[in-house]
C-alpha cells in the first residue's frame, strides 16, 4: 500500500490518500473503511442524457464522488470491495443524496475521510504500508485426488486453486489406472504451483499430506521439470518442505503451520506469531485453565486486575457497525498496552483467525491465574436471579 497523501487534526479527524497495490492491500483497505466514514474516489456512473433530437440516450461516464459509506462487500478471492452510500458532494452527473456503489481497485488512488482516526486503524495503515512485511509463503496440501494451492500472507491464507481429480482405486495385479490418475494428479497440482507461485517473492513453498503422497508429488514435480527442462522449478528445489498432516483440506494448513521445521523459517511473520500464541493458549486452557480465559465479561474482569500478559482479538472485532463495542475493544487494547501486556490482533482470514472467531473472537493468556472469575460469574447469576424474583 502506498500513503500519498495525510493530513490527521489534533482531535483525530482527517483523511488519507491511499493507493491499494496488491490483494493484502484491499484486505486492510475493508478493515479500514466503516461505516459513517466518508470516500472519495473516481468511479463509474451509468447517466441519462437528452439528445438533440429528443432521444434520451444512457451512457457510462468517469466522475469523482464522495460518499458517505453505508455498506461495505468484500470478495477475499477476487480482491474486489464495493462501498455503497450516499453522495454527498455536488456533480454535474450526479444529484446529492442519492446512492452510489464505488468498486475500489488495486492501483487506483481513494481519499478515506474519518471523523476519528483510532490507535487500531492507524497501526493497519503503517502495517499495510511496511513493504518488509509482504507475504513470501506458499503452500500445498494434499492428498489423493485432492490439493489446495494456498498462499499465506500476513493477514490472508488465499485458496488460488482447488484441485479434484479422480484417481482409481489401486487394485491387485493391474495398478496401470491408478499410476496413470495419480500422475494426472499431480500434473494438475504442478501446473498450478507454477501458474501461482511467484519464484521471486515466495521463499518457502511447503507440500505437506498424509501418508507418502506429499514425496510422490515432490519426486514426480521435479521428474517433469528435469524432462521439461524448466529452470524455474529446478533452480527453486531448495525451497520446497515436505510436511505431514492430517488430510488435503484447507484446514489442515493449520497443523502444518505448527510443524517445528516450519516455524524456524516463518518465525519473522505475524501469522507465525498468532498461530504458537493460539496454540499456547488452548495447552494453557487444558493445562493451567485459571490463566486462559475467553469472553467479553471475562476478559474486561482479568484486565481490571491488570493480569492479561497477552490479549488475542479478532479483527471482526473492529470492524463493528456499533461505534461504542468498536470504542470498547480499542479501550481494550490500550488498557493491555499500558500494563505492559501484549497485543495480538488475528486475521478473520486465516484459520487461527477462524478459530479465535469460534470463541467469541477474544481471549487472553494472563500473567498470573485468577480462579474466582468464574465464581463472581456464578455469584452475578444467582444476585440476576433473587433480582428477576422480587420483581415478578
């Protein structure tokens, strides 16, 4: 992402001028944009004219407008996010008041106008802005008749291709449809890593499965390349890992993401860092269950006792159309930052991301154990209950 352009008053009001430059991007842009912010951007308006002649003639024309944002529709795969509002500014095409869809594109400059700049959206824009933060992992996983090629970004794990290819079954004394199935296979998933990997930026491409298919995949990419002479796959051998996990489904990316080996080189990335934090904090809930906690009433009781060495949130969490629940996770987080705890804000796009969402969407690792939380929760229970009696 590109910053053009930033002018931010002293009560935190003010615009930026941003120009999205590839798919991350427009994930940050979606999480930036909410709901009562204003956007100016050049866009496409379908106009009714009169002719000379009288004839009303429709046609499509190029116009700058700015809206005040009502809805916003993201498309993780494609990359396209539509806003929707109204116009509030005069054009010659277009009356104030009325609704537009803005389609914002990668490359094309927009102004977002905020009536307050928050610590969180301020922290994405530099994030999205750090060119050493850019996604450098691509990953496969598979099993018989069955691969997704995924590229893990910072903030993204985008599917580029579901293979499904039917393979036979391997039955006594003919393998013949079964060998020929499986290499069909396979060709279908080198193609892929070929058409969606860039060699340049990817420094880590992993092949993980169950059982030997991630070797027999391995062995028969880099047969072909040989045959084929293709100095891209040959030159780039040494960036293949070979991982197990569970089954080929997106989903088991998470495990392999686990793996040891893996970490040692992805220990730079904020996904990286989210999935060991999610991991220690579900060891922590069964091991040590008075120092894992998830849940608003929780979480708000362990950070008024200042006990929340790490606080993990869903980024859904901020992209609330309620400004006050908005307000409160920022309070949150500045509340954890000035204790000296840490902040991890996860990615609904990524699986740790999925399963933070799963428990609410907020959850904390505390410094020490705080076993009568959930004694207070039975106690405000029991006071809710004698309350709704006298008054019935």
């Amino acid at each position: 992402m590109k910053l053009i352009k930033r002018r931010i008053e002293k009560d935190r009001s003010g615009f930026l001028v941003l120009c999205p430059e590839e798919l991350e991007d427009m994930w940050h842009v979606y999480n930036l944009i909410s709901i009562g912010d204003q956007l100016k951007a050049t866009t496409i308006r379908r106009v009714q004219r009169q002719s000379t002649t009288g004839s009303v003639v429709s046609e499509r024309v190029r116009c700058v407008l700015t809206i005040t944002v009502d809805n916003i529709e993201f498309d993780s795969q494609g990359g396209l996010l539509r806003i929707r509002g109204r116009v509030i500014t005069e054009n010659r095409y277009v009356k104030m008041g009325t609704y537009h869809t803005i389609d914002l594109e990668m490359n094309r400059h927009f102004t977002l106008l905020k009536p307050e700049w928050d610590i969180i959206a301020l922290e994405r824009v530099n994030e999205a802005c750090d060119v050493t933060k850019q996604a450098d992992v691509a990953a496969v996983v598979l099993q018989e008749g069955l691969a997704n090629v995924c590229l893990v970004t910072q903030n993204m794990t985008i599917v580029r291709q579901r293979i499904e290819q039917p393979v036979p079954r391997k039955r006594k004394g003919s393998v013949t449809n079964y060998e020929k199935g499986l290499q069909k296979f396979f060709d279908q998933v080198m193609q892929a890593i070929i058409n969606h990997v860039n060699f340049e930026i990817v420094k880590v491409i992993i092949l993980a499965s169950p059982g030997f298919v991630k070797d027999q995949c391995f062995n028969y990419i880099f047969a072909e390349a040989v045959k084929q002479e293709n100095r891209q796959l040959i030159e780039n051998k040494s960036k293949f890992v070979l991982i197990h996990c569970s089954s080929g489904h997106k989903y088991a990316l998470q495990e392999v993401l686990q793996d040891p080996s893996v970490q040692s080189q992805l220990s730079d990335t904020k996904y990286a860092q989210e999935v060991l934090t999610l991991d220690r904090f579900f060891k922590m809930l069964n091991d040590d269950p008075d120092r894992a906690f998830y849940g608003w009433n929780h979480i708000k009781k362990a950070e008024e006792r200042g006990a929340i060495g790490t606080l993990l949130l869903s980024d859904e969490l901020f992209r609330a159309a309620d400004i006050p629940t908005r307000k409160k996770y920022i309070q949150l987080v500045e509340s954890v930052r000035g204790t000296g705890g840490k902040v991890l804000i996860f990615s609904s796009l990524h699986v740790s991301g999925e399963q933070l969402n799963q428990l609410t969407g907020v959850a904390a690792i505390l410094n020490f154990p705080l076993p009568d939380i959930e004694l207070e929760d039975e106690e405000d229970e029991e006071i809710e209950r004698a309350a709704a009696m006298e008054t019935t």
